[in-house]
C-alpha cells in the first residue's frame, strides 16, 4: 500500500539492507537530521552524476549535523559495484549507506515510485518499479521537512538542498523566514507571528520595514 505523505508527518520506520548493513532508519537518524534520497537505477548516467556529487558534499552535510543515506530497488552488492564507476568517474568515493530496496518496501512507505499506466500493482513493470528522483528532509524529530521529486531525465541540484537545510535549521532556531533565493549569511524576514514590540528584544540590532509585512533583520548569529 502506498501512503500520502506530507510535510510535518512522523517519517515512516522502518528496516533495511544498506551498503553499510541492516539498519532501523529511526535509530539511524538518531539525533541527526537526515536526507533520504532515492535514484532510479545503479549504472545509469545521470544518477551516476548525482551520487558522486553527493558524496562530494559529504563534509557540508557532517557540518550540519545530517546524515545522508541513497536507495533504489538494486540490490546491495550491486551498490557496492556501482559504487567503485562513482567514485573512479566523479572524483569522490561514497562515504554514506546505499539501502537495497529489492522487495520496494521504503520504495512503497515513502511514495517513491512512478504512477503504474495500468493503475494496479500487479500491473508494475521493471520501468515503473525503478524509484523516481525523491529527496525527503528529515528532523532529529522524525518529522519531514522537505520533499522534493524529480523527473526521471533531469538531475536534482543538491546545492539546493544544502540551501534549503541551512534555512530550515536556521529557522528552527530564530523566528525569522528566508526569502527568494536566500543564502546563509543573507539577511532574513521576521515572521509575522512576531509583533514589533516583540521583535525589540529578539532582535536589538533592529530591523528594517519595508512593509509592516515585510521586515528584514541580518543573519541572526
Ligand atoms: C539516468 O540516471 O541517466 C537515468 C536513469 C533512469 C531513467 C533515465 C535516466
């Protein structure tokens, strides 16, 4: 059965062969937060790409306290191959678990796969059953904070993803909001829940009003 999920849901658990070993994704994540994120296929360009890339962002990702995890419907082994292609095509060795989804069980949980043209599972074929480009955010509470799902064809920008972690652990800690195209060290928008009176002792360096909606403060430290 497939769910619908939505941002601030509990991520479902659940239990996986991965190139690191069986894991409980729950105690995984642990106090971290946590991208999961899923290819279509192992040997294939474009995810070779993508994976490579990732792993490359490795070190901003540990900086941020979050932990990375890959999937798609191959088999373990077959990530360990693969694996070797990433890391001798682009430059950097993939240092995060790979689940093997053999039987779609997270493929399932988290909507990972493509709409079947005949609409029932017994209907799937080896295209349909390949995981669509998804990407969740996931809070050292479990919930979900971002989702994110990609055509087959287009590689995602994971420098996008690292933007939008930045602003949602920023924003766990400040009242603020980030605005169109934000990057860290940018100034911020105070939300409107936050009255001005308020935003006098949580933000002393002041602000500016462009509209009594529209306030923005500098980077909160
Ligand atoms: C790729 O990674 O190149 C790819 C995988 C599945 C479908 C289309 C492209």
């Amino acid at each position: 059965m497939t769910t619908s999920l939505r941002i601030n849901d509990t991520a479902p658990d659940f239990t996986a062969e991965t190139t690191a070993g069986p894991i409980n994704f729950h105690d995984w994540i642990g106090d971290s937060y946590a991208i999961l994120f899923s290819h279509p296929k192992d040997f294939t360009p474009v995810c070779t790409t993508e994976l490579g890339y990732m792993a490359g962002l490795a070190d901003e990702f540990s900086k941020r306290n979050t932990k990375i995890i890959g999937l798609s419907v191959d088999p373990v082994d077959n990530h360990h191959n693969w694996a070797r292609d990433i890391e001798e095509t682009q430059g950097h060795a993939v240092n995060y678990p790979m689940i093997g989804d053999t039987e779609l069980t997270v493929s399932k949980l988290y909507n990972m796969l493509p709409a079947d043209e005949s609409g029932s599972s017994e209907g799937r074929t080896a295209a349909t059953n390949a995981t669509v480009r998804t990407v969740f955010i996931i809070g050292p509470d479990k919930k979900i904070k971002l989702m994110l799902t990609y055509p087959m064809s287009t590689g995602r920008n994971f420098d996008e993803v690292l933007r939008v972690l930045d602003s949602i652990q920023l924003t766990a800690q400040h009242q603020v909001a980030t605005p169109v195209n934000w990057q860290r060290g940018d100034d911020c928008i105070i939300v409107p829940a936050v009255s001005d009176e308020d935003a006098k002792a949580k933000f002393p360096g002041g602000w500016k009003t462009i509209k009594p909606y529209l306030r923005m403060v500098p980077h909160p430290e």
